[in-house]
C-alpha cells in the first residue's frame, strides 16, 4: 500500500489560456513551464527530478529531459487509456517512489487544440475496425456518446435537466470568485435552458470548456516531504482501473444495463476508499471530472455519495453548493467554467484546498477525492489530505 | 415538426479485421448478423478474437431479423464540423437487437419524428449503401 508514504510537494500552472490561444508557445513549452512553476514551488531543483508518471499516453520524456536539464531519468511511464487516468497518475507516481525507483517523480497533464478540438475528437480517429461500428453513427465527439448515457440515466431514475443546470450553475458560481476562470458572469437557471441543445439532452452548458494549458505536480516521499518549502499534502490512496462491464463504455455501448448509465467508477471507487481507509462521508470537497454534467452525477452515485439513481435529488438539494452544500464540489469552477487541462486543475484544486489557500476555500478542509475521467478503462481517484 | 435525417456520410471509413468483415460484407448484402460462440452461445458485439465468457475463437454468424428497440438515443441539432448542417437533425441511438442475446448496435434511427422518439420504440433496420460493397445498417419506426 501506498497509503502516507508519499506527499504532492510541488504545484505548478501555467494560465489556462481559451482554446487556441496560446500560441506561439508549443505544447512542450507549455508543459516545460508548468513543471519548472512546479519544482519552483517545491523548492526542489529541476535537476532533482528523476521520474514522470503520466496518464493519457503522456509526454516525450526525452525531450523534456534535454530541454529541461534533467540529468538522469529513473522511471518513466504512463497510464494506457485517456483521461481517465489524470488522477491515478499521482498514484502511479507513488508506486514509483514506494518501490524505491524514483524520488522526486513529475506528474503533468496538458493540452493544446489547434485545428482539432476535443469536442470532435473522434471524428478525426483514423478508420480502424473498432472504430467502424460508431463512425457511421455520426458520434463526433464525447459529447455525443456521454449524452446517450446521460438519456437513459434519465429513463430509469427520472433524473432531469433540472439536475443538470443545477451541476452547471453551482460550477458557475463557483468560477465567478475565481480570478483564473474561463467564465465568471454568472448563470442563471434562465441562462442554462436559453443555450443550444448541442446533443438533446445535452445544452452548451453541459458541456466543459477547451482550454490550452498545463499543469504539473511533484510527487516525493513522505520523509523527503518533510524538509521541502510547501506543507505536504499527503497521499492516501490513488487507484486506478475499472471493471470488464464498462471497457470501452461510450465506444463500446454494450455495457450491463446496471452500469450503462454510470461513470464507470464503481470498481475504483471502492477500492480507492478501502485504500485509504476512509468513507465518502469522510470527503470535505471533491473535484469531481466533469467534462459533463451529467456524469457528475452519475460519480456521486459511484462513488457512494448517494444511492445509485439518487444523483439528480443530491445535487438538486444543493449539496454540491460551496456555501451550504454538504460536499462542496469543484470549487476552483472546475472543467465547466473554470478550465480544462484534462483533469489535473482538478488536482491542482484539491491541492490547494488542502494548502488552504484556495480562491474558494472550504473550511476545514482536512480530505479531498479527486476523480479521472470516466471514459475508457483504466479510470481513477485520488485521496489527499492534510 | 423535424424528420431525423441521416448523419454526414463521409464521417464513416470502413475498416475491418478478419473478425468483423464478416459481419460488414453480410451489411452490404443487407443482412444482419451477430457473432454468436459456438462453444456457449454467448453474442458479442462488435466481433472480436475470443469469446469474453470462454475465450472460445469459434463463432456461428447468427442472421437477425433486424427488428430492434431503441436502448438510448440523442438528438443532434448543431454543427460541430463544417458540412454537418445539412445533415441536420440526426438522431444517433444504441439499439438492443432482437434474437442478439442482448447485443447493442450504435446506429442512427432516421424518417421519424423527433417528438414521436421514446426509449422502448420498436425499430427496423434500414440500409444505406455508401459505395459499391460498403452499407451501414440504421432503423426507422416500425409499425408491426
């Protein structure tokens, strides 16, 4: 176990720039400044980096060696999968350092969307035989795929567009206080369902942003930890995986009709829990993936914040809320209004929660859950604390 | 009231393997079919090397009827890519296919009314030939 051996020391980011506009900066620079940011938070060296943990199929470890200065590299590897793994990175880069492979191991997540934009990613898949049994559909995108689930999510528990404008507008009233926030003027209930249904019954604001950006941890041992410029933030428990019933899910759509309408967290959920030996009622805040709101929900059914079904009545009793809610959620505005970079701005809140120097800062707050994308198999949590 | 059309034709490239282009050549002969294990009679869908209950590499190609119920469906109003607005509305849906052992298709249900679209309504296939040896399979209301 990986429990409290390990610690996030380091945080580093560079602004979450709109869609395409961060250029002429490359990709590799982008990511270059958010773990120089990052090593500088730690008061670490550049030149004591000797691991990356990555997800997603990470970065090219050889370049960001030479073009960092990193003199020796001990561990490099990455999680298979898509955003699903953004936080069970940080827990691929504890298994490093429990094992005693690396020491001071980077995590990063970035994007940059020039011509291609996520939100029609996979009409630019290359024809393969997998992919021929949902190209002809016209599934162009996440969004398309996420709202057949989030339609028969709908079907079997009455969940409503009422929950999901609730998702939108709690995100949104969070990004509002949030100087680095994409979109801070504030949505009303009115607002939501003015939007243009992108994928009926999905409306623009269900739909998270495109950011350009990157952001960076550094992940150390616990006695290392110790003696570095930032308060720890321990790790407690980072899984990663996900059952054979969900697989390749939204590009699949034969999963059991019990896990259909899901975020396909459920198996890593509690394992996560077991792992860290806490319960979801332990949880402060969470940042929980939400590239859609609909599968907000459907992780605070997984992750047994509620009962399975039960998530459009959770949210639309305000639990989610920053003032008043019971667990606040995705209190940076998250990937809906604040900015997305695949995931890690959900680390990086969590981490700044539990520095307690977050825009938004929950009081007391002593433990964090953050969630990967749910996607395709391996999906992930984290669990940190302070 | 809006007639679901059919999505943009060019966003579809075949490609198979030698496990699904059976299937794919039965689609351009306009039949249906499902792989089916030979050694426990599990369907799977799309086709794949091993049998997920028995890892078994035989299969029978079990021919469908084409009847089906719509699973989950959307409906698809904006352009996303340049050239989708004259594809406009279409409405990608998951179909459970009768006599599959519960198998799910990813396709389009099209010539229906948007309003009239319900989880449960029963569906037939319908062909459209893209090119010469190349159909995709999609359903339209069927009455019974």
């Amino acid at each position: 176990m990986i429990t409290d051996k390990t610690a996030i020391v380091g945080l580093g980011a560079t602004p979450y720039y709109k869609r395409g506009t961060s250029t002429p900066q490359t990709l590799e620079e982008l990511v270059g400044k958010s773990i120089l940011a990052a090593v500088h938070d730690a008061g670490l060296k550049v030149q004591d980096i000797d691991g990356f943990a990555y997800f997603a199929g990470g970065f090219d470890t050889a370049l960001l060696a030479e073009t960092l200065g990193i003199p020796e590299i001990r561990f490099s590897a990455t999680l298979t999968g898509t955003g699903g793994g953004s936080a069970g990175a940080i827990g691929l880069a504890s298994a490093a350092i429990v094992s005693g492979q690396a020491e001071v191991v980077v995590c990063v997540g970035a994007n940059q969307q020039g011509a291609q934009r996520f939100g029609s990613i996979t009409s630019a898949y290359p024809a393969t035989p997998e992919n021929a049994f949902f190209s002809a559909a016209g599934l162009v995108g996440p969004g398309h795929m996420f709202a057949l689930l989030a339609r028969r999510h709908m079907h079997l528990y009455g969940t409503t567009r009422e929950d999901f404008a609730e998702v939108a507008m709690s995100t949104r009233a969070n990004a509002v206080t949030n100087p680095n926030a994409t979109l801070r003027q504030p949505m009303s209930r009115e607002d939501y369902f003015k939007a243009p249904m992108l994928a009926d019954p999905h409306c623009l604001y269900d739909f998270c942003l495109e950011n350009d950006g990157a952001v960076a941890v550094i992940v150390t041992s616990a006695q290392r930890a110790r003696d570095l410029r930032q308060t720890p933030v321990r790790i407690l428990a980072g899984c990663h995986g996900g059952s054979r019933d969900w697989g390749r899910s939204i590009y699949w759509m034969n999963m059991p009709d019990e896990s259909f309408a899901s975020s396909g967290h459920a198996a890593v959920a509690k394992r996560l829990f077991a792992a860290a030996g806490v319960d979801p009622k332990d949880i402060d805040v969470a940042q929980i993936y939400d590239h859609f709101t609909s599968q907000v929900i459907m992780q605070l059914e997984d992750y047994g914040f509620c009962e399975k079904g039960e998530g459009g009545p959770f949210v639309r009793s305000g639990a989610i809320r920053l003032h008043g809610g019971r667990l606040p959620v995705n209190t940076d505005g998250g990937q809906l209004s604040c900015g997305y970079v695949w995931g890690m701005t959900h680390v990086r809140e969590a981490v700044e929660q539990l520095r307690g120097v977050a825009v938004n800062q929950v009081e007391d707050a002593r433990l964090a859950l953050v969630t990967g994308g749910p996607s395709i198999i391996p999906v992930s949590g984290l669990i940190l604390a302070n | 009231m809006a007639i679901a059309k059919r999505p943009p034709p060019e966003l579809f490239k075949l490609a198979t393997n030698a496990w699904t282009k059976p299937y794919w050549d039965a689609v351009a002969r306009h039949s249906l079919v499902v792989a089916q294990c030979t050694g426990c009679g599990t369907c799977r869908m799309p086709p794949t090397p091993f049998c997920p209950t028995c890892q078994s590499q035989q299969i029978d190609w079990r021919t469908l009827s084409g009847l089906g119920e719509i699973y989950s469906y959307i409906i698809v109003e904006r352009a996303i890519l340049p050239g989708m607005t004259e594809h406009l509305p279409y409405v990608p849906a998951v179909i459970t296919l009768e006599g599959g052992g519960g198998v799910r298709l990813i396709s389009n249900v099209v010539d229906v009314e948007l309003a009239d679209l319900f989880i449960g309504m029963k569906v037939m296939v319908v062909w459209d030939d893209l090119a010469e040896g190349v159909a995709v399979p999609r359903f339209a209301p069927w009455a019974g």
